[in-house]
C-alpha cells in the first residue's frame, strides 16, 4: 500500500467509493456523514450505477479509513475504487 492508495489525495481528482445502500435517503445521510470529516472539501454522489457510488473530494490527505469508519456508523460499507489517472499523456 502507498499514499496515494491507501488516502483520498487533495485536488480535483477525488476518491471514488463503492456503498451497499440501495435508497436516495440513505445516500444524502452518507453524504451529510462524510462532509463532516475534517479535510473532505465536497461529496458528489452517483445515483445512476448499481452498486451506488460516491467520490469524495480533499483539501487535505484523508486516510480511506477514516470514511469507511465514518460510514459504517450508518451501517453500511463503503469500499475505495481504482484512483483516477492524474494526467493523461
């Protein structure tokens, strides 16, 4: 494991995660949950696939378990996807 796998990384490229909820409802108390986490600048979620997503975005490293933790006090997981290419050549 690295920095940049194992922390959501400050900027614009954010952090994808992976939820077993199936409700809207539940989705906006994911969301209110993980922007209270110190360092998380927004939360854009994604309602369209199944399973539902949401990425996370930083002003300030924040560790992948720190959400997950954040999270499952709603009694759900949320699980860290690929990190997205920095750049593209």
């Amino acid at each position: 494991m690295t920095v940049i796998t194992e922390n959501v990384i400050p900027g614009n490229h954010g952090r994808i995660f992976t939820t077993n909820v199936n409700e809207d409802a539940q989705m906006e108390a994911v969301k209110s949950v993980v922007e209270k986490i110190v360092g998380v600048k927004d939360v854009v979620l994604i309602n369209e696939v199944f399973p539902k997503e949401f990425i996370v975005h930083t002003v300030k490293l924040v560790n992948n378990d720190t959400i997950e933790k954040a999270v499952s006090s709603l009694g759900v997981k949320a699980i860290p996807k690929g990190i997205f290419p920095l750049f593209t050549l």
